[in-house]
C-alpha cells in the first residue's frame, strides 16, 4: 500500500473561522482536528467545494497569537458519526511570519511539549 502523507499529523483540537479568498465577508466557525506542516484537517457544518482557496484564522493560546494561514481544500467528506463534515487544506502560502509561527507550534505538537 502506497504512503500518501508527506508529514507527521498531530491531533488537536483548536477553534479557527474561516473565509473562501472569494467571499472575504462570510466567516464559517470550524474546529481543527489535525495539522501537519502540509495542511490540516478541519471540521464544520459545510463540504467546501475541493481546489477553493480560504483563509483560516486560528489562534494559539500558547503564543497567545491569532494567526491566518491560506490554503486549498484537496478534498472532503460527511463523518457519520460527527454529524459533520471534513475538509482536507494543503497550504499554498509559506512564506509569511504566520506560517513560521505555525510551524512552531505544529514542532511542539509533534515532539510533545
């Protein structure tokens, strides 16, 4: 069986907002289930349609900073037994100062801190 995930998933559970780019004005209330330094998995009331670019807005009480990170919706699914549905980020922007704070955060994750 061939190994799709390039990078380590650490389970959270964090609550973040999102934008499609194309609808700045209408925020969605989702909750993070997993992060790697690819992307995320997160849930909420809406399938967003696959290849949409959106704006997720979490914030880290441990930085104690609210941080934006942009991706793509690869794909997305109904979870029967959450009553909700999953929607799977790649991260297309990487280069930016809340992107590096991400990635802080998502190395403690992984190594337990």
């Amino acid at each position: 069986m061939e190994f799709k995930r390039q990078h380590k998933r650490a389970t959270v559970n964090l609550k973040a907002q999102y934008i499609k780019k194309d609808l700045p004005n209408l925020s969605k209330e989702i909750t993070i289930q997993d992060i790697s330094a690819g992307g995320l998995c997160f849930s909420g009331e809406d399938a967003v349609e696959t290849q949409s670019i959106v704006i997720i807005t979490l914030y880290l009480k441990d930085e104690d900073i609210n941080i934006k990170l942009q991706g793509k919706i690869m794909w997305n699914r109904f979870d029967n037994s959450a009553g909700n549905y999953l929607n799977g980020l790649q991260f297309t922007v990487v280069d930016t100062d809340d992107f590096q704070s991400f990635l802080s955060f998502y190395c403690k994750q992984i190594l337990n801190f």
